[in-house]
C-alpha cells in the first residue's frame, strides 16, 4: 500500500531465545494508512500489548521489519521513532503537576506558552480533565490519571499514536461519552492512531479497521461490519459480537430434495435445496460435518422449526437476551421486543439460511457466510 | 425480611460516604446495588459483612442486630471485585476455606468443595494455585468459595467487574439460575447497567451519599426518579432534550423542530416551566414523512452496537438525537429522513432540578414499537 | 535481537568477572591467609604461592595460641558459640516481639501508631555508646550485666526496629481483602493472622530476619561492655589475636572465615524462603 504510515512485515516476537522462548507475536504483517484509527483487539496474552510495543521500540523486534514513514525502524530506539505512546498503567512524572506532565513534550520545542497553554487547555477539555490541571498525580484517581497521560501523548506530534487500553480505568459513562469525542479529536486532525484495547464496543466506537489477535496470531484485520458479517474463522466469529455467535456442530443430510441440518441434541433444521447457492450446498455435502454460527439476533421464534427450553430470559430494557437449551449447549437469543417467555418454556427456533456462517470443522475456516448463500 | 438496615452512616475522615441509608431485603430476594465509583456501595457491603463498623444506624441479618458482632460469627458469603483468592492456597483449599471453619469432616469438606466446583465448571483446575489459573477461573473460584457453605446472605461485590466480555456475558446468563438455586439473599454489587437490569428483582440505585432510587427494573428503567439516573441506564443513553410544554388545542404539547407534539394530558401542571424530555433512542422511529408526529431530521452518522444500529441525527434546531433499531432492520444511513418519537414512552424532568415531573401517572407502559 | 555479537559476549564476561572480582577479592584474599602462617602473609612481596597450613584452624579449634612469646589460651570455639546463641537468641525473640507488633501496626490504625513506630525505630538513631554509660550502671545494680538474658535484650535495640520496620512493609502490602474474605469465610482474627497474613509476609520475615541476625551477629560496642571473656562474642574474641609480640594475622581470617559460616549458611537456607516470595508474586492481584 502507498502511503502507509506503519507496515509490519512477518514480524515475531519471541521473550526468550528465538525459536525457543515464548512465541508471543507469531509472523504478523499489517498496512496502517494515514489517518487510520486502528484498533489491536484481543484478550489478554493475546500479544496484542507486545505487537503495540515493538512499533513503539520499548520491546526488540525478534524477526521481521517495521516500516514506519517509509524508515525501517525495528532497531531503532524509541526516541528516534517519533512515535507518541499512552501507557495503561498512567505512567505520569509523579514531581510535576498535570498541565506540566502533559505539556512536557512541548516544552522541549520552546513553543511559546501561550501556545503551550491553549494546546493544553483544548485537549483537557476533550478528556475532562480542564479542572484537574493543577493538581499532582498522587492525589488523582485511576480514570483521571489516564486521562492525562492520554492528553500527554495526544498533544505530541508525531507520526503514530498508539494508546494501550486507554480508557481501562474509566467509568462506563465517561467512557461512551470519550469515545465520540476521541474519534472526533483524532480524526479531526488527520492523525494516525493504533489502540489497544481488549473492549469490542471500544475497538468498534473507535476504530477504522479491527485487528483481531489470538495466540499472537492475526486472525483477521478488517472493518468493523466486515468482522461482523464475514469472520473469517470460528475465532473471529465468536470473539467479535455481544453477546456472541451461536455456534453448533452439525451433520449435513439430503432427505428428499431438502437439505437438512442435524443438531447434536436430535434437533434438525430442513431448507429447501435451493435455499443455498450451488457451491454452498456442494461444500456443505462435500463436509458432511460443519460448524454453522449464527448471530443472536438472527435467531427467530416461531409456530415451527426446532425445540429449545427456556433456561433465561433477561430483559434489559432496550433489549431481551433469552438463553435457552438446544443441540447439547444453550442458544440465545436477543429480541428487541420484550421477549414474554418463562423459563422452562418450550420455544421453537428458526435459523434463517441468510443468517447462517458456516465453518469448517477441523480448521475453524470459514467456508461461506449467510448473506452470500442464497 | 432477612436483610434490614435502618439509618446506617459511615464516613471516613471528614468524607460522608453513607448517609443514613435505610433498606430491607426480604429472603430469597437478588437486590442490585448499582451506582458510579465512590457511591458507597462496596462500603455499604463491607458493613453488612461486618469487616467495617458503621459510624451510627443498625444493621439486621436474619433478624439478629449485627452490632458487636465479628464478621466470622455473621453467616455471609462474599465475593470481592479483586476475588482476593489466598495466593498461597490451592483453588481446592480456597473454595473449603468456609468449611474449615466450620470443622467439618475431610471427606464432607472434599465432597462439598468437588460439588460447587463442577457446578461453576472448576473441578479440573483445583490443584491449581491462583497464579496458575485464568481471570475467568479465578472468578469462579471466588464464586465457589462464597457458595461453598451454603451461606443464606450472599455479597457479591462486582464480581463480573474483571473478566473479559463474553465470559461476563456467560456468568450473567448463568448466576440467576446458580442464585436461585441457593436459596439465598443476595446483594450483587455493580457499575454495569445490563448486569443490574439481568440480575436484579430490584435495583437500588446509589448516588452521593445514599439510595436515590430503589426499585424493580422495569420501574427504573422506565420511570426514573432523575435526569441522573435516567441517564444511568440505557446504552445509547436517553437523549434529553430542552423543551418548554404549552398549551395547544387538545392539551398539553410541545415545539420540536418547528412542529407541535401533543404530550401526556397529565402533565398540564408543567406547562410554562423550563423542561427536559426524556426520549430513549429506541423510542424513535424512522417514519414516512407525512405520519403523525413526524419530523425531519438530517442523518449525520450511524455505528453499529451491540445488535443495534446506532443513528445521530440533527433536528432542524441542530439538536442532536440518537436513534436505535434492531440490527438487520432497515433504516436511511445518509441525508435527510423524518422519525417520530414514541411519546408514550416520554418522560418530562425539571430541567433546573432534574427530577421527573407529576410523580406517579407517568407512561407505565412497555416499550413497544 | 539475536545476532549479539562473540565480541560483544566475550566482553560482557570480562566486565562481569571484573566486577565479581572486585567485591569478591577480600574474602579471596583473608581465605587464603588463613591458610597461612604470619611469616608468609608478611613476606614483601606478597605472593600467591606458598604452603598452605591448617596450623591457624588448628590452633582456634584446640584453643592454644602459638607465638614467639609462648602459648596462649585463646577460646574463640566458645566466642563462636556466644555469636550463635546471642545472634540467634536475638532474632528469635526479635520475632517474637517484632511480627505481632508489626502486624499491628501495619493492620490497626490506632491513636499515636505512627508516633510509637517512629520512637522504636529512632532507637536505632541514638549513638550506642550514649546509651551504654547508663545501661551498663543499671545493669549491674539489676544484675544483668554479664548474662545472656541481658545481652539479649540490650540487642534488640538493634534486632526489633529492623524486624518491626520491614515486617510491617510486608503486611501492609497484603490486600486486606484477602484478610476479609478469611474472616468472612468464618475463621477468627489469630487463625487469619496465622494462615494468611504470616505466609505471606514470610519473604518480608524472612528478609528481616536474616539481615536482623547479620547485624546482630557484626555487633561489637554492647558486647564489648556488657559481656566478659566466657560471654563475649567472636568481634570482641578477635580482639585477643592482637597479642603482645604481634597481630596473628593468620588466625584472625581462619576466625574470620569461621565466623562467616553461619551468617553464609543463613543466607542460603532464608534464600528458599526469599524466591517462594518472589514467585508467589501476585499477592496484589
């Protein structure tokens, strides 16, 4: 790609020998455009944290070559990356008060303090924090603290911001409320920003494309909806999303024109042959055996189809969530409605070819996606 | 009731923490304490567990004032938001610590302990210390180990709070069925809006110093006392919109984006007074233009959430209003469109005060499409 | 980076064993003089080569002193002893004293805590020989002077602030979460003291204890004073090598190397304890 800000290229990341120690980052390579917002999402030990720290310089590349600006900076010290880093863990000079912490980088470019002054003043408010500027870190709480280490690194100029979960500490309120205003600041100055952050709704509020890491494996770098609508393998299908896919094994049959879809508990699902696109169907009788997901949402009450019992119905205002036991595990469902069932109740379910993902078994590939069946 | 409280306060050097907060949970019942950070309710449960003394008011358990009584002599069960496992102790001797206490025999102690460890999906990991087992199991370990003597009053305090998202999503669905089947009084502490509305037979919602509102879901969802706690729940919050309620030809209405709404009969008291409408971004609707009630609106940005698709469009006074629909469902994503709120599903607050408006004959109806 | 170059590893090394050899030159060199006899440690040059002699163990083992003035009794086997059980003695009920006292005020925070903590911890401050003019005049008329009972309690001034101090660091560093939830799980205030709280301080015990005993063991002013030959401990013992007709430099390390090998065998056996610490790690979770 022309114009990439950052590009990793089969970088690994090994602590311990190469080749030996722990593989934490397994051959990841990326394109970062400018004014990108990306977002590293994973659970923890996914090696998303060390990924965003062999870009920043703090961990050594063990293999593979970081580009960033068109400079290949993997041996490069951090200071010569031109990089700005938020940290999770705040990270703020502890002897100096918050204006001062956040406009350190400034000082060192002799801007005047005017300047300096209006600079902090409009990121402080961005994050909140414009009534704190004068106290010292020890007496803030968490959520302030890395608000102003993350005011510090977004007043920097530099090529690449890259935040590390930075609004952990936050309340759910404050934090809805800083994701908008986030977006806004960096995408309003055309900045280039890699996140890490372990938060779907975070990785989705905010990011342009979603880099979804497991086992220090990319499984998948792609736009929100894109992640959404086609995973790209049962991981993914199950990572991304709240509350997550349903995922079942089943035994793909022909039973007198109709493809037929057995469920581990007994439960089968019968479609109409031409209910799926030619090579679907070929691929699915080709398995046999398939894994088949299907979003919450997706999945419909109705006078026929497959037997499931109530186990939960929570309502949450806006939405209900109803799990309910199916096929050896538990479905749910979400209605948007509020769902009038009791638990115990029998419900009849219905999946919707449209709806359907369909996974390979043995390697968790995706094999077709619900909106290209039929 | 097996929980009471009456007129309890704490403060801690010169911060007032509790104020006199008086509560009565009958048996069986789940209560969530739901609040921000710094509300008190982790002290308040520290109280009633009793590793922290109240500064004045009474604390009942079963009956029994708890004043002068030391936390291993009150029969609770707590989990902490940190789980606070003994990290030198396996999960096995973490979850029997409350049976060895209670000097009951090894082979009672190992069969009760191998019990509540596979109904929370742990008995595979029990030799394992702490530092040996993922968050989730730590969690559950800390589950297992309140559960683990049958305790009739249970403090969860956050216990979701430090697990990633679909696990906390699975312990949701999965706590009211291992819940009931204890038989017991829970407080469940959290900061979650959805865990409170999934969890909870009642809620109790927590401000500065006290309980501002207490009630089941469905009364705080839909009938919140406040602006504040209106805004608590819900995810897109509630948009709020200034309005000042006139009188039109058939009642009460109000001015939106140059056109007149009707509202609630009921609240002709507010009329002349500086309000604020409370509409929940599931209760407007993308409507054809000519429909009852429809105005334009000019289509600035749409997210996906959680299933919802997440719209923010500007009225034609450039006031911004978020609108949600079921995810899959159709709707304009650009230029302009007309919606129309659903205004049984309304609320008037004070704007000066934030307090809703005519107490109690506001909208009790559900929301419905 | 793999690619560290044989350069670059070779003169790590070099700086390494430099650096070892530095700190570690003294006791190479007072172990190779007790090895020998005071003629060879004072020939000029110096030379690393002669013949090693086990005449100095021999001598402070058996208790007789050979010099150019005759024999001479020395009883360093039975100073050895007065160290062990004086240090040892110390330490023990420095522990006694200490870990409760710490647990105390690391948990309880009650009026005038902090002042009592500063005022034990300010015994360390006093000048020894300030307090020692007083204590010894008391001591006689209480007669304590001279008895181990007595010796021991003058060495906690320096044995109990220190335990109390770091012990206390550990405690506070326990989550008193992890404290509630064993006294919620129904067990008393002493067993929670006993099953959580003391294991894990036992590095910050362990740490304590260790650097308690070092200290107690390198005292020499209180001895000096208060003890007389058949209670002194080896630093005053050592003073009899200085003899009349010389300083026997030999017997003075082969009495050196004897006396570190307690302390060395303490340290190594605390280590245990010090590394399940370490990796019991988070305790802060």
């Amino acid at each position: 790609m022309n114009g990439a800000v950052l590009r990793l290229e089969n970088v690994d990341k090994f602590y311990g020998a190469v080749g030996h120690g722990v593989h934490a980052v397994r051959n990841v390579s990326m394109d970062v455009g400018k004014g990108d917002i990306i977002a590293l999402l994973g659970s923890s030990g996914c090696g998303k944290t060390s990924t965003l720290r062999m870009i920043a310089g703090f961990e050594e590349t063990s293999r593979g070559k970081i580009h960033l600006s068109g400079r290949e900076v993997q041996t490069l010290p951090p200071v010569k990356r031109h990089v700005a880093m938020a940290f999770e863990g705040y990270s703020l000079y502890p002897t100096v008060n918050v204006r001062d912490n956040i406009a350190f980088a400034l000082k060192a470019q002799r801007l005047p303090r005017s300047a300096v002054n209006a600079k902090v003043a409009e990121v402080a408010e961005m994050l909140e924090i414009g009534d704190i500027l004068e106290r010292m870190p020890n007496s803030l709480s968490g959520g302030q603290q890395q608000r102003a280490s993350l005011a510090r690194a977004l007043i920097r100029d530099a090529n690449l911001y890259l935040l590390d979960e930075p609004m952990g500490q936050l309340e759910p309120q404050l934090r809805t409320l800083l994701r908008g205003r986030l977006k806004h600041f960096i995408k309003e100055r055309g900045m280039t920003a890699i996140l890490v952050t372990h938060d779907q709704t975070e990785a989705n509020a905010l990011a342009d494309r979603i880099a979804v890491m497991e086992d220090g494996v990319l499984q998948q770098f792609a736009s929100p909806a894109e992640l959404k609508e086609r995973p790209a393998n049962l991981f993914t299908g199950t990572f991304v999303g709240e509350p997550p896919m349903n995922v079942f094994p089943v035994s793909v049959a022909s039973d007198d024109g109709r493809l037929v879809l057995r469920f581990d508990g007994g439960q089968s699902l019968a479609y109409p042959e031409n209910a799926f696109a030619a090579e679907v169907r070929a691929a699915l009788f080709a398995r046999g055996q398939v894994v088949i997901g299907v979003r919450p949402y997706a999945v419909r009450r109705s006078g026929t189809g497959a037997p499931a019992n109530v186990l939960t119905n929570q309502w949450l205002g806006d939405q209900s969530h109803v799990s309910a036991s199916f096929a050896k595990g538990t479905i749910i469902l979400v209605e948007h409605d509020r769902a009038h069932v009791a638990i115990g109740d029998r419900i009849l379910i219905e999946l919707s070819p449209a709806d359907l993902h369909v996974f390979d078994p043995e390697s968790g590939m995706a094999i077709s996606h619900g909106r290209e069946l039929a | 009731m097996s929980i009471q409280l009456s007129d309890v306060r704490k403060s801690f050097t010169n911060d007032l923490v509790l104020d006199g907060v008086s509560l009565d949970i009958p048996t069986g019942e789940t209560l969530v304490l739901f609040g921000p950070s710094g509300a008190g309710k982790t002290v308040l449960l520290r109280l009633i567990a009793g590793v922290i003394d109240p500064d004045g008011g009474r604390i009942i358990v079963n009956g029994a004032d708890m004043e002068g009584v030391v936390p291993e002599d009150r029969g609770i069960g707590m989990a902490f938001q940190n789980f606070a496992l003994f990290p030198h102790m396996d999960a096995h001797a973490n979850i029997a610590s409350p049976l060895t206490a209670r000097r009951e025999t090894r082979s009672g102690i190992k069969a009760r302990v191998k019990e509540v460890a596979t109904l929370l999906k742990i008995d595979h990991v029990l030799a394992h210390r702490p530092m040996e087992l993922s968050n989730g199991q730590k969690q559950r370990t800390a589950l297992g180990r309140a559960l683990a003597a049958e305790p009739s009053i249970l403090l969860l305090d956050d216990p979701l709070r430090n697990v990633d998202a679909k696990l906390r999503f699975e312990m949701r669905l999965e706590l009211p069925r291992l819940l009931k089947e204890q038989n017991a009084t829970v407080i469940f502490v959290t900061q979650d809006y959805k865990e409170a509305m999934a969890l909870g037979d009642r809620i109790a919602v927590m401000g500065d110093s006290g309980i501002v509102q207490i009630g089941t879901p469905e009364e705080i969802y839909l009938r919140p006392s406040s602006t504040r706690i209106a805004r608590l729940f819900g995810d897109p919050t509630i948009n709020l919109l200034d309005v000042v309620p006139e009188i039109g030809a058939h009642g009460p209405i109000i001015q939106l984006s140059g056109r007149e709404i009707a509202i609630s009969g009921s609240y002709a008291g507010a009329v002349g007074q500086a309000c604020s409408l409370g509409i929940r971004p599931e209760a407007i609707h993308f409507v054809e233009p000519g429909a009852p009630g429809a105005f334009p609106v000019e289509i600035e940005a749409e997210t996906p959430l959680n299933e919802k698709t997440v719209t923010l469009a500007a009225t034609r006074n450039n006031r911004e209003i978020l609108v949600s629909r079921p995810s899959g469902a159709p709707g304009p994503d650009r230029g302009s469109a007309h919606v129309a709120f659903d205004m049984g599903n309304a609320l008037l607050f004070d704007l000066a005060t934030g307090a809703r408006m005519i107490g109690t004959d506001a909208p009790a109806n559900e929301m419905s499409k | 980076m793999d690619q560290t170059s044989t350069l670059e590893k070779v003169l790590r090394r070099v700086a390494i064993s430099l650096v070892i050899l530095f700190f570690m030159f003294p006791i190479f060199w007072i172990v190779l003089m007790s090895f020998q006899t005071n003629e060879t440690i004072l020939r000029v040059p110096p030379s690393i080569v002669f013949e090693p002699t086990l005449s100095n163990y021999v001598a402070l083992i058996t208790g007789r002193l050979e010099t150019q003035a005759g024999t001479l009794e020395v009883n360093f086997m039975s100073n050895l002893w007065n160290s062990l059980f004086l240090s040892a003695g110390s330490v023990a009920v420095g522990l006694i004293l200490g870990i409760p006292a710490a647990y105390a005020f690391g948990r309880i925070k009650f009026r005038g805590s902090e002042d009592i903590a500063f005022t034990l911890l300010s015994f360390r401050f006093a000048p020894p020989l300030l307090v020692l003019l007083p204590l010894t005049i008391y001591f006689q008329k209480i007669g304590l002077a001279d008895t181990y009972f007595g010796l021991i309690w003058v060495y906690q001034l320096i044995v109990l602030p220190l335990i109390l101090w770091i012990v206390r660091g550990y405690f506070e560093d326990i989550p008193a979460d992890i404290e509630y939830a064993y006294r919620i799980a129904g067990h008393s205030w002493f067993s929670t003291f006993r099953k959580v709280a003391l294991p894990l301080a036992m590095p910050g015990i362990a740490a304590a204890g260790l650097l308690a005993f070092i200290f107690a063991w390198n005292n020499f002013i209180f001895a000096l004073v208060l003890a007389s030959a058949d209670k002194q401990p080896v630093t005053v013992g050592a003073l009899a090598f200085v003899t009349a007709s010389g300083i026997q430099y030999g017997q003075v390390a082969a009495g050196i190397v004897l006396s570190i090998l307690p302390t060395l065998a303490l340290a190594l056996y605390a280590q245990r304890y010090l590394v399940e610490g370490l990796s019991l790690g988070a305790v802060k979770g």
